[in-house]
C-alpha cells in the first residue's frame, strides 16, 4: 500500500509560521522521507516578499501541491462556487485558482502535484478546472467510489480519503497522549491495508498548528470575516519546549507508518502516477457484461472501474451505432464523458419509440458527449423528454436484443432511478454537513447549487485503479 504524507501549510496570518513549515520540511528530508507539502498560493507569495529562500529550498525538496490560492480569505471555494451552474463554476475556479498555480510553479520552479482542499470549502467544479489547470489530481476530494483510495469525478484523479493520529496535532505536543494514540493510526492503517487498499494519505500536520494552540483562520476569518492585515489577532503560542515534543512525535509517526511492513512512503506525484489513465479500450464481452448489469440493476451503480455511469451511456449508445448497421464491435474507446449540467426531467410513465428513432437518439448521445464532454440533460423521444437514466436501461436493452441478433421493433425507455445511487449519500456528508461545519464559512453559505452539481457529476464518478 502507498502511504503519501500530507501538511497543509496555509497561515498567512503569523509570520514565525514560515520557519515551522521549513523544520518540518527539513527533518523529514534529513531521514529520508518525501512528504507532500501542499502550500497556499498567497503564503508561497509571503514567502517571496519576505525573501524566505531558505523556507522555499527547504519546501522545495519535497512534493508541492497548490492548497487553494488563498485558502479562508473570502470569498472560500464554496462561497465563490456557491450561486454558479456548472460552467461559470468552472470559470470562475480557474480565475480564483490559477494564480495559485503559477505562483507555486514561479517559486518553486516545477508544476504543483494537485490541488488539495481547504479545510471544508469544496466545489464539484474544483476537479474538473484543476484538470483544466494541468494538475493530475485533487487530494481531499469530498465524494469517493470504491475501495482502492482514489476515484474518477469529473475527469479528475480525486483521493478522498486521509487518515490522521487521534486528538490532531494536540496529540504530538504531549508524549503520553501521542504514545497512547499513536498504536491506534498504525491500526487504522494495518487495517486499510488488510483491505486492500492501493492508496491513503497520512495527514501529518498544519505546520502552524504545532506552534499555535488556535487556528490562523479561526481567530481572522471565522464566520465570513475578513481581518485585514494590520488588525490581525494572533493565536496562544506553545512553549518551544512543547514545539520540540511536536517535531520529535511527529517524526516518530511518519517513520513508524514509513517502517510498517509492506508500505511504501512516497511522493502524490508518484500516486499519481500508479494509477491506469481514466479511459482504456473496451473490449465487446466487457461491453456485453455492462449492459447485462445495467438491465438486471434496479439502481445506478459508481462502483465499476471499467466504466462510470456517464461512459457506459456513451460507449453502449455507441455501440448500439455500431450494432445497428453490422457486426458488434471488437473494442470501443472510452472517452470523458461529464453528468448532466442541469437537471434532468423526471419519467413519469413509459415511452417506446421505433427501432430507427432509438438508434437516432443513441446518435444524440454520442453527439452531445463529443461536442460538449457532458451528458445531455434529456433527449425527446417522441415529445416525451427522457433523461440519461431511463436513456441509460434504454440503450442497454436494445444493445442486449441486438447480440442476441434480435432487431426489435421499439426502443423503450422506462420509468426507474434518474441519477446514481450514490448521489444522494455524497451530497449529505459531502456538502450539506462537511461545507456548514467549516468554521470559517458564512452561515448563510447557499448549498443548493454545489449539492445538484455534485449529485449531477455523479454521474461520472468510477473508482480509479492501479
Ligand atoms: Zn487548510
């Protein structure tokens, strides 16, 4: 299992936090470990003002990911996503974000690994503009598909989850605690393993947190404020005695994760790169066996690596194209294929149009992936508008009856489950508890929107695998 550890450098508030981020960075290199540093655009730009080369070469030896531009200062991820459909959301990520980007790229001299979460301030259009960006994936995504630690959402390479030791970075400021919670991480951890878990992320520190008792955020931008600079409050400060605890049981923690047997320490750019590229080659039997679990399903299911939701309608749509005018094919390629960017109608009774007007509607599809990268959000089958639930069973009805060499005469198109079975469970936790309970959020923060755009890209969510 491939263990990647993760420090969320992100105070702009306390200028001393620049030299707790260049301790960490350089005991770990001193033992050998490559930990991902995961840096706040703005706090890399401090860096620069205040001519903290050391604190940047210290840094730079280790894996960099962009940790938002400018993390709690409003408008947060959330807040500047939250009123926005899906494509302005997509804008308005990359000109809040790429600044970020080539800050990191500027000061640090390479690309930034991903682009890691702040805190609870997500989007679902975060994954699909960090692609946009260049970066190979998002860390801290907040919705997850099967059990190898990485998935496909929105064209993204998206790790959902990180395990960190009981009691945060308190536990490392006092030895009897960190030894009491430290057996219970390496537990957690022998456990993923045991379920065979290609992946997790170790979070091992906000630096800031192992010199200041309350977060940077909290005391400067909770609740939609926004302190300016000069009237900055600044946090309760542990004893240098208490700091020194903190480096040396932290240290202690990475190196026993680093010596558990069978794990590997490595960098988010070599997670990264163990995982197979989102779209392959799909082989008929595979296709065949698609469409079978898709008919025999009552609901939509994100748990196949081969294919998500969103590829399975496009690819057997195409396939039907194929099958319609002679011999199955051997191998269809897969393509990035979007949910939805609205909401789809509701089927309120059953529909069957003639073969031909089903295979124009599989066209449609095939159409409407290649010229936007989405889903549609409904076609007309007849004048009744079907959305890509019903098109889905349709489609792989019809491509059932076709290789049984049956050419039926209707297409129908049912009433059933209009969006993933997962939608509904990720947008709870995802954004309707995990967005409200940042404290920095305002608490008017609107969720609507980021919750049917969460729910509607479900639909292009797979598990990623080796
Ligand atoms: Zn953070």
């Amino acid at each position: 299992m491939y263990l990647y550890f993760c420090f969320d450098v992100e105070d702009i508030v306390h200028p001393d936090s620049d030299d707790i981020a260049l301790d960490i960075a350089a005991r770990l290199a001193d033992v050998g470990v490559v930990a991902s540093m995961y840096v706040v655009g703005e706090k890399a730009r401090l860096w620069e003002r205040r001519g903290r080369g050391d604190v940047i070469a210290a840094v730079g030896q280790h894996d960099v990911g962009l940790h938002t531009d400018h993390h709690s200062i409003h408008p947060t991820v959330s807040e500047y996503l939250a009123d926005k459909e899906w494509q302005d959301g997509v804008v308005e990520a990359i000109r809040q974000e790429e600044p970020g980007v080539r800050a990191l790229a500027r000061i640090f001299g390479r690309y930034p690994s991903t682009w890691a979460t702040s805190g609870g301030s997500w989007g679902p259009q975060i994954p699909a503009a960090s692609r946009l960006m260049g970066l190979p994936s998002q860390v801290y995504t907040h919705v997850r598909a099967g059990e190898s630690g990485a998935c496909w959402f929105a064209g993204q390479l998206s790790y959902p989850d990180v395990a960190a030791i009981p009691g945060g970075e308190d536990a490392y400021s006092d030895d009897s605690t960190f030894e009491a919670a430290l057996p219970k991480l390496l537990e957690q951890v022998q456990q993923a393993q045991r379920d065979g878990r290609t992946c997790l992320g170790i979070f091992g520190a906000h630096p800031t947190r192992l010199r200041y008792k309350v977060f940077w955020d909290t005391l400067n931008f909770n609740r939609g404020q926004n302190t300016p600079p000069d009237k900055y409050k600044f946090a309760p400060r542990r004893t240098d005695a208490e700091y020194q605890t903190c480096l040396r049981n932290l240290e202690r923690m990475i190196l026993a994760l680093r010596d558990l047997p069978g794990v590997e320490a490595v960098s988010t750019s070599q997670v990264n790169r163990q995982f197979a590229g989102e779209n392959s080659p799909v082989a008929w039997d595979d296709m065949h066996q698609l469409a079978q679990t898709i008919v025999d399903s009552d609901s939509i299911g994100v748990e196949n690596p081969l294919a998500s939701p969103a590829q399975s309608l496009d690819l057997l749509a195409r396939a039907v194209l194929r099958l319609a005018v002679g011999a199955a094919p051997a191998y269809l390629p897969l393509r990035t294929v979007l949910g939805p960017e609205e909401e789809p109608p509701m089927l309120e009774r059953a529909v069957a149009v003639e073969f031909e007007a089903g295979v124009a509607l599989c066209g449609a599809v095939a159409q409407h992936v290649a010229q936007t990268g989405h889903l549609p959000t409904c076609l007309l089958a007849g004048d009744v508008p079907v959305g890509p639930g019903p098109l889905l069973r349709g489609i792989a009805t019809a491509l059932l009856a076709l290789a049984r060499g049956e050419k039926p005469n209707r297409v129908t198109f049912a009433p059933g489950a209009e969006e993933p079975a997962a939608a509904a469970h990720l947008v709870e936790e995802g954004i309707y508890r995990m967005l409200p309970g940042w404290s920095p959020h305002s608490p008017d923060l609107r969720l609507d929107r980021l919750a049917l755009h969460t729910r509607l890209q479900c639909w292009s969510l797979k598990p990623a695998i080796k």
